[in-house]
C-alpha cells in the first residue's frame, strides 16, 4: 500500500468520509448483493442505465383506506437504487377530504412538502420548545419540516389533497405518535402512567388501531 493510499484510508476512518462520494460519480444499489451496515452494495457501474435514476410511482394517488384517510407512497433507496448514497428521497401523501396525516417525526431527516393539489390545508411543527408552528397551505405552497421535529397536515378543504415530499434521507424513518403508542402492545398501565391519559380512552384507541394490552 502506497503511502498516499494509506493516509487517504487513514483520513477516511477519522473523518468516515464515504469511498461513494469521494471517488465515484454514484453508487446505484444492487439489491441482489448482502447488505452492509453502511447500506447497500454499489451495483456494477457497467449495469448501471439510465432506469435506475428515474422512479415511476408517484402519479398515482395513494391508498387512503384507513382511519386517518392518509396514504404515503415512498421513493426511498430501498425502491429507487439510484438514491442509495445520495442523501435524498421523495414520496407522494394523499389526504383526503377531512383526513389528517397523523403526528410524526423523521429522525434525522428533514422534510419539504410542495402542496400538489388540494387548498386549506393546515401544516404544522411542534418545535423541541414546544411552540406550534402552523399554517393554512393551498396548491404551489412549499413549507419545511426540520429534521426530527414532530409535524402533521390536516386536509379541511373541500378537495382531496396531494402533497409531494421530499427528505434529506435516501430511508428517511417515520414514527407516528399514535401507532407508536396505540398499535402495539405496550401496556395500557405503562401508557396510562408514562403520559397522563386515562385508561378508557388508551383502551378505545388500541381497539381502534389494532393494539393490545
Ligand atoms: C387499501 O388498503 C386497505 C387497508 O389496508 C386494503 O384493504 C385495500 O385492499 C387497499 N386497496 C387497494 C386498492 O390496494
């Protein structure tokens, strides 16, 4: 190993600079290949088109059959190859009229929506202070949701809403307040006493997104 390699290599540990993005223009994922702790394998660059870079999906509405009338449909790295080591995503919400999609966080990633289609559509985050930033969205409005903060859109419009996302994540997380407290089953007890609410309406809540205990 060549003096200048090693300490390219050294540098790398210290800093953990990317190989990808320092030596190479992309690094398409290769499904077939195991996946490592850094992610997906780089597919042979040879293999590599031009259909890997573009992602066909999101001109259809989502599912909305659900008790918050929402549907998200994601195009992450695990079914875009192309995003895989570019630190981006976007994804399509559908809301329909009266539907909300539910408090929710994204570690680490943040978040802007542009308002597709759909008017009075209310945006809003909770900052880590716990002050409320919300308001009324129509067709062209863009807003941003930064990274981790809890946020949330209500469709009070007369039209059903699309919002087209995008994420500073090629896999974002999502984890939404009420199913990460009600679809599970974490007890009604440690619920009850870790947030104040009382048990019926804990019991009532399970019921209805699928929890138990
Ligand atoms: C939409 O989701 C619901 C609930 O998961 C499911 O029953 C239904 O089959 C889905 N509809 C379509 C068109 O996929």
């Amino acid at each position: 190993m060549g003096f200048p390699i090693f300490f390219f290599l050294l540098f790398c540990l210290i800093l953990s600079c990317s190989y990808a993005e320092h030596v190479q223009d992309f690094c398409v994922a290769d499904y077939a290949a195991p996946q490592g702790p850094a992610g997906y394998a780089c597919k042979d660059p040879a293999k590599v088109s031009v259909d890997d870079f573009v992602h066909s999906g999101l001109g259809v509405p989502s599912n909305t059959s659900n008790v918050f009338k929402f549907g998200f449909t994601a195009a992450f790295a695990s079914n875009f190859a192309a995003l895989n080591g570019l630190g981006v995503s976007v994804g399509r919400s559908d809301i329909e009229v009266g539907g909300v999609v539910p408090i929710h966080s994204h570690s680490g990633a943040t978040e802007v929506v542009v308002i597709g289609e759909g008017s009075s559509i209310i945006g809003g985050f909770i900052a880590s202070n716990n002050k409320v930033y919300q308001k009324i969205l129509n067709k062209g409005d863009t807003m941003v949701l930064p990274q981790g903060l809890y946020h949330f859109f209500v469709n009070q419009g007369k039209t059903p809403a699309v919002i087209f996302v995008a994420f500073s994540s090629e896999s974002p997380t999502v984890q939404l307040l009420d199913t990460a407290l009600f679809q599970n089953d974490l007890s009604t007890d440690i619920i009850a006493r870790t947030t104040l609410l009382d048990p019926p309406q804990i019991q009532k809540l399970k019921r209805r997104l699928g929890g138990t205990n």
